[in-house]
C-alpha cells in the first residue's frame, strides 16, 4: 500500500510504500475511501504532541470500507461503510472510562497522532473506535464529518438549548459552515456571526435567521437586543471575537468553545456573574457521537463544502488548508472503489 508519512518536525510528506497491516483480534482493516485535512494534524508535522513518535502517517477524519476483522470482533463483517475520527480508542479501565467518560481516557489512542491515520490507502481501526457511515453518503461528505462536523454537532447537542432558543454561531468556516446547518436542523433561532457585510448571503443560505456582522457593530450587543442566546458556539480561533460574546448570552446561557486561539480570553466577570452564565470548552466525542452525527446529517441534508485533492497532492492541500484558502473542508480522495 502507498502512505504518506511524516518523518520527523518540520519535515515534509513523502509518499512510502508499505506491507498492509493484518488487524489484531480487537481491530479492523480499512480500505481508505477519504480522509479529511484538519487543522489539528499540524500537531504532527510540527511536533506539537507530548511523547510523539515518528515516523507516522496523520489523519483523523477517515472514512472507508472494512476489508478484514479480528477474531474477537461481532459487531462488524467485511463491507461495512465505516469511519473514525479524533478518538482512537479507549482502555475501559481507567477512572474515567468507567465513569463512561470515554473521550477523556487516560489512556485514549488519537488517530493520526498516537496511531497511524488516513493519510494511507489502508489502515487499522479499532473496533471500539469506528463509527458507521450511512448507505448512501458519499465518503468525501462522510470523512470531514467524522471531526468538523461531529464536534459541532456533539457541541450543540450538549449545550442545554432546545428547539426554538436562540444560537449563535460564531465563525461560518470549515467548522462554523456546518454548525449554521446543524444548528438550523436542530430547531433552534440561528444567529450566524462573522466579518463583513459578503457573508451574509451564504450565511442565510446555510439555514441562519439572522446575520452579525462583527465588523460594523457588536455581536454580543445585537445576540442581547435579540434576547440572549441560550448557547453560543465560538469556531473561529479568534480570542478577542470570542471574549466579546459572553454579554450575548442570556440567562443561565452557555458559551461553548471548539476554535482554539493561541491568546488567552479576557472576560468581565460581572456578565457572568449577573447571569448565571457559563463558558465551557468542548473536545470533538466518541464513535457513537460521529455515528449520530453522520446519521443526523444523512437524514436533514446537511453537507459539508469540501475541496477534493489526491492522496499525493497532500503537502498542497495541508499548505493551502494552514492558510485558510480552502472552501471549507480539504478531503484526500484515496479511492473510489
């Protein structure tokens, strides 16, 4: 099989070829479809992972078709559509497995960091790692999915807004640009927030009923004359974009934040205080969440916006994702049969 691998920080991918690997008992053989290009796999190339080991193949937004099983696998046979994101694996022992919190195992494997990922025409899944990807869904809809389109979907889910809240949605990017859609399917009053009066237009296309634009007035005030926003999702890694929206939010409302910016936040604590509000970070989920993601979208046609590039175009899709020039998902098509 052909990979292309990583071998060392700050080196470029070369592409390599390599034995197909034969699963263990708890794993499962891939044949990559596509795999998406995210921006958190710059934690391999630019050696940004405690205790990285090189050389290794990255990607996390993976989408395939099993071609071989363990021998303690039931679950799966040859043929199923499966993916898997972030989340590599789990042990099921540690304190925080066992209280079911399952993303934050104390010994979690990380696709593409920890373990080899998509970047590759074959790969190891574990079992208990791989989420299902519906008939029908084309793979390179299916891979961005597994990570941009989870962690936003898993992010609201869990927000405490119902059908019918007001959500804002800060960023319409490779993330925002499905949050806006899962937002809207989800029932609640969307406020799509963003720079410049352009935007507007796909922002309403996307499913939003409102329009911030950040650049001509303040979107904390405008969420606030709308009546406050039960959540609000920050996606753009911009922290002073995401410090200004705390004021927005209205009783007992919930910032929630998947965009990391490298500056710290500033945050008057008397909006929270007089509120009862509350800012949250939430990280991506398990397989079963990207399961219900990939489910959710099938059925409410929400679809990612991706550019298509080949697997040996890899160092021209990550260069122009790292520089924002992708609209909006970068996807490896590594095989289409």
């Amino acid at each position: 099989m052909k990979a292309m691998v990583i071998r060392g920080t700050g080196q470029t991918f070369e592409l390599e070829d390599r034995d197909v690997p034969q699963p263990d008992r708890d794993e499962v053989l891939v044949k990559v479809h596509a795999c998406g290009v995210c921006h958190s796999d710059h934690v391999v190339t630019e050696g940004l992972w405690p205790g990285l080991e090189y050389p290794r193949v990255t990607g996390h937004e993976v989408a395939g078709v099993v071609k071989t099983v363990g021998d303690r696998v039931s679950q799966l046979a040859v043929g199923a559509r499966v993916g898997i994101g972030w989340h590599g694996g789990h042990d099921g022992t540690c304190d925080a497995c066992l209280n079911g919190k399952f993303q934050r195992c104390e010994n979690a494997k990380i696709t593409g960091v920890t373990t080899d990922g998509g970047y590759a025409e074959y790969m190891l899944i574990p079992a208990v790692a791989r989420a299902r990807i519906p008939d029908g869904m084309p793979y390179e809809h299916a891979a961005p999915l597994m990570c941009a389109g989870m962690t936003t979907f898993n992010a609201l889910r869990n927000s405490g807004a119902r059908s019918g809240d007001l959500v804002g949605i800060q960023g319409i990017g490779g993330l925002g640009h499905l949050a806006v859609q899962y937002a809207k399917a989800m029932g609640f009053e969307v406020a799509a927030i963003s720079r410049g009066p352009e935007k507007e237009a796909f922002a309403r296309q996307l499913g939003a009923h409102h329009y911030i634009d950040a650049e001509t007035e303040s979107a904390g005030a405008k969420l606030a004359a709308l009546g406050g926003a039960k959540a609000i999702l920050a996606t753009a890694a911009n922290a002073a974009s995401i410090s200004s929206l705390v004021g927005g939010l209205s009783i007992e409302g919930c910032l929630l934040i998947v965009g990391i910016p490298s500056e710290p936040l500033h945050i008057n604590a008397q909006d929270l205080i007089s509120g009862n509000r509350r800012i949250q970070g939430w990280s991506s989920g398990t397989a079963t969440d990207s399961t219900d993601a990939l489910s959710f979208a099938q059925r409410q046609g929400i679809r990612p916006m991706i550019e298509v590039f080949s697997l040996t175009d890899i160092a021209a899709a990550f260069k122009k994702m790292m520089q924002g020039e992708v609209r909006f998902r970068a996807v490896l098509q590594i095989s289409d049969t």
